[in-house]
C-alpha cells in the first residue's frame, strides 16, 4: 500500500458494524468469566448497531492515550513503530454496506504472533476510546473531554473508596478514566471508567467482554461505582468490528471545578491511610491530571511539570523538545513533530494542542485552561475535523484541544 492509498483508507468515514443489546447481555451472562456488577448490564447508548468514523480518529485517540504510558527515551521509537505499522494496516471492504467496511490490508495479514496480539489490544484501545465519546454523546448532556490512564495518574495501587474514605483495590479494575465536561455548565465534570479489550477472533470478544464488565466494580467515586463502558474490539481479516456493554446508572453525579481544591491536586495521592478523600477532591486532581496529559501530548513539559499530580510526575520523565505552529482547518496549533520518509515522499506526523489552550496550560489559572477548552469544543462542528479535498493533509480533534495531523509531501 502506498502512501495516497493509506492516507485515503484513514480519512474515508467507514462503517464499524456493532452489537450493544440484550442478546449479547444474555451471552455474556452464560460466560465463565462473568462475575455479576453491582449494577444491572444494559445496551451501551448510541452503540447498539454500529457507528461511522474515521480510522484516523482512533489512530489519534491510541497515540493520545496510550503516549504517558513511554518514558522519554523511548517514546519517539513507540511513535515511529505505532504510526508505521497502524497507517497501512488497513484496507477497504465494500461487500458488507454501501459504506466501507474495514478489512485488513495485506501488510496487515503478515502480522502474526506475539506482534499481532499487541496489534489486536493497542486497536482496542484505539477504537474503544473513539467508542466512549460517542457513548458519552447519546448518554448524558456532558461531553468526553479526556481518557486518563488510571495506572499512569493515579496511585496504581489504590482507587476512589465508600464514602469519603480511600478502598485499597486488586488487579480486577477498569483501565482508564473517562472524564466528562457539562455541556451547560463548564465548570462542573462527570466521573466514568472504561476497560477496552481488543482480539482478532470473534470467538473470543464475548469471553473479553465478561471480563471486562467484572473489571468497572474495581473503581468507587464517593461510595459510588460510576458508570462505565466494557468494549472488545474485532480486527478481523475481513472486517473490524465491536462489541459494547453499559452497567446502567440513572442518577450520575456531577462534580464542581474549584481553584482550591486544583491546587490542593498537586500533593494528591491515593493513600490507605485516608479517610477524608471526597468525590470532589478526587475529581479536581483527576481533572488536573488530565490537563498534564494533554501538555504531554503537544510536548508542552512545562504544563506537565505545572499540572502533573505528584504521583504522576513521579512516573513519567520528559525532556524539553523542539516545538512548532502550524496551521489547520480548526485554527492554529502548537506541538512537536515527526518526519518519516517514503521513496520520494515524506510524511510528517504533528502532536498538537490548540493554541489558546496551549497558552493557558503553560500561564492560566485553572479556569482559564476550562474556558479555553470550551471555546475550542464550540468550534468542533461536524465535519470540521475532515480534510479540505485534494489537500495533503489528515486531520483529527478532540473536546479537550489535542490535534493530530498527518501531512503527506
């Protein structure tokens, strides 16, 4: 596959066919590895039969989340390989639907072994955090701001506990937090956990799935478990696909943004010893958190230093890189960038965030970084993610300011 052809595949909206019902609940209620949630399993909103998206929109939510994960000597060989393997690992498939399915590319078919398992986990967590914003979409009138390595932002050891307390946990627990903004009032955000699985037979996705659902119990916010999203991504040779389940909660708290307790996040910790933890202070380090991961995208390691938890300081080093502007569609972006060459083209691979809210992680008090945010969501009106026809260029966003732009010369 060259590289017009790679870069068409992960620009074409593309069907990924989907089952989120009470026919995939029962199945997974006769599964061994089903262990029952304190809540009753119900259809995942806006997932029930299938979504459109854009390949490139999960290729950038992979490398957003999964980037804190790779120390500073590392990360750029992390980046290379990532973006490498995953641009040509898929091709079209008009059989199924008037929209393209999602097939492997036959670079894709010669992945094999230990390698194509990790292929198999890294798309689900690629494809599974696209899945979360649009079940944040159809569930609540909030909108998906961040996805927050629990491992990486947090004490691994501990989690959110009963009440006020803090409630030490094993290895059964979701992965990542899903942190939401109000859409009516920005100051305000919603608490959810997600844990994606990823394989490459079908046979197996169900199986994922009831684990999946035991592993969103392992985190309490104030006494409550929050909702959360079990998805097991297929990539299959023929097509991609998934399956999604929802832990139903009618009744989901918000949380107010406070300076104060922003600042207070700094020292934050899970700690065994602490029995006056509130939902609210957890949520504003969560929050915190979150922005120190969006500096980490666009190589800002001044934010990161500024915003990062203690805790997560302490797990992830970074040194100063090089950082340029460039221009999008959505408006002018600041980060780093990558250069591969490809016979007689280059590609080149930016990691941005939106320059207003650039500029308030690096001086802004904390609501200026919300409000900032906020102004940059507004402008993200469907289709403006798309690339202008016949441009070289390939482009994603998300809520929060991240851009992630592929530029073919």
């Amino acid at each position: 596959m060259n590289l017009e052809d790679a870069f068409t595949v992960v620009d074409t909206p593309v069907h990924l066919p989907g089952q989120s019902d009470d026919a995939l609940i029962r199945q997974i209620r006769k599964r061994k590895e089903f262990s029952a949630p304190r809540k009753a399993l119900s259809p995942a909103a806006g997932l029930a039969d299938g979504i459109t998206l854009r390949p490139i929109e999960a290729l950038h939510w992979l490398s957003y989340v999964t980037r804190p994960r790779y120390q500073d000597d590392v990360l750029d060989q992390y980046l290379w390989w990532g973006l490498l393997r995953y641009l040509g690992f898929f091709a079209h498939d008009y059989s199924h639907s008037r929209s393209p399915n999602l097939a492997l590319s036959p670079a894709g078919c010669r992945i094999s072994g230990n390698q194509r398992r990790v292929t198999s986990e890294e798309m689900g967590i690629g494809f599974g955090a696209a899945l979360a914003a649009r079940w944040f979409d159809g569930t609540s009138a909030a909108t998906l701001r961040s996805v927050v390595d629990i491992d990486v932002a947090l004490d691994a050891r501990f989690v959110f506990g009963p009440s006020a307390a803090v409630q030490h946990i094993g290895t059964r627990r979701a992965d990542y937090l899903l942190i939401g903004a109000d859409r009516h009032d920005s100051s305000r955000y919603v608490l959810r956990v997600l844990e994606c699985k990823g394989t490459k037979n079908a046979g197996n996705a169900v199986a994922q799935l009831a684990r999946a659902v035991g592993q969103l119990d392992g985190v309490t916010v104030g006494g409550r478990v929050p909702p959360g999203l079990a998805t097991a991504v297929i990539t299959g040779e023929s097509r991609t696909s998934y399956l999604a389940v929802d832990p139903g909660d009618d009744d989901e708290p918000s949380y107010a943004l406070d300076i104060e307790t922003i600042d207070r996040g700094r020292g934050f910790r899970l700690e065994s010893d602490r029995e006056d933890v509130s939902a609210a202070e957890i949520a504003n380090a969560a929050v915190r958190a979150s922005w120190a991961v969006l500096a980490d995208f666009g190589g800002n390691v001044d934010a990161i230093r500024r915003w990062a938890p203690d805790v997560m300081r302490n797990r992830i080093e970074r040194q100063p890189r090089d950082r340029v502007t460039f221009e999008t569609p959505i408006g002018t972006a600041r980060g780093t960038s990558l250069e591969f060459r490809f016979g007689g083209e280059r590609l080149t691979v930016r990691y941005g965030i939106d320059e207003s809210v650039d500029d308030q992680l690096s001086d802004g008090l904390a609501g200026d970084v919300v409000a900032a945010q906020r102004a940059f969501a507004d402008r993200l009106e469907p289709g403006s993610r798309r690339r202008v026809p016949e441009s070289p260029e390939v482009l994603s966003a998300t809520a929060d300011g991240t851009i992630f732009s592929l530029v073919r010369r």
